[in-house]
C-alpha cells in the first residue's frame, strides 16, 4: 500500500469514527435526558403528544425523532468503522519504515476506549 493509500484510509476512518461519535451523542443526550428529566424529554417531528409541561417548560428539552438511529445505522456505522480501522492498521503496516517519517501512525486514531 501506497502513502497515499494510507492517508485515503485515515481520511475514511477519521470519517467514519466521528459518524459514529454523533450518533452516539445523540443517545448519551436522550439517555442522560430520560434519567434525570423524563417529564421534560419529548422527540419532536412524530405523533405522540405529551403534556404541557414536557414540551413548554423553560427547561424541556427535545430531540428530532428523525435523528435517532436505527439498530440497523448503528449496525452500518460499526461494520464501516471495524472495516475502516483494519484498513488504517493494514496500510500503516504495509508501508515501509523508511516512507513513514512524517506521517502519523494511527494509534493516536484506533486507541481502544
């Protein structure tokens, strides 16, 4: 693999992980909501109405209903995501030590959490 071919997958991974990171924001924020303000949470843009206080109060918070991901997104976004860490990994590796001063290896990317 070239250099180039490096830094494309580092492009993609870096990509891909903050997809995931967003979709994973979106449900800490109705997670944390639901814990600590469950009579203030709604998910705009669908049917179910609730009461007053869950949608006017100062504090209420909501989320588009539109942007919580399927089991089927999440599952999308983790296929790409463990796809594209192998690929960063494998192109870091294929590349010969010589060519690699200047470049970043992609631990600083793939470090498990």
């Amino acid at each position: 693999m070239s250099v180039e071919n490096y830094l494309a997958a580092r492009t993609e991974f870096t990509a891909v992980r903050g997809e995931l990171q967003s979709l994973s924001a979106i449900m800490a924020e109705v997670a944390t909501s639901l814990q600590q303000h469950p009579t203030r949470f709604i998910f705009a843009n669908q049917p179910i109405a609730l009461p007053m206080e869950a949608t006017f109060a100062r504090d209420s918070r909501s989320v588009d209903a539109n942007a919580w991901p399927t089991v089927d997104k999440i599952m999308k976004t983790l296929e790409r995501y463990h796809s594209a860490k192998s690929a960063v990994e494998n192109g870091w590796n294929a590349i010969p030590q010589q060519q690699r001063e200047g470049l970043r290896d992609p631990t600083d990317l793939v470090a498990r959490r």
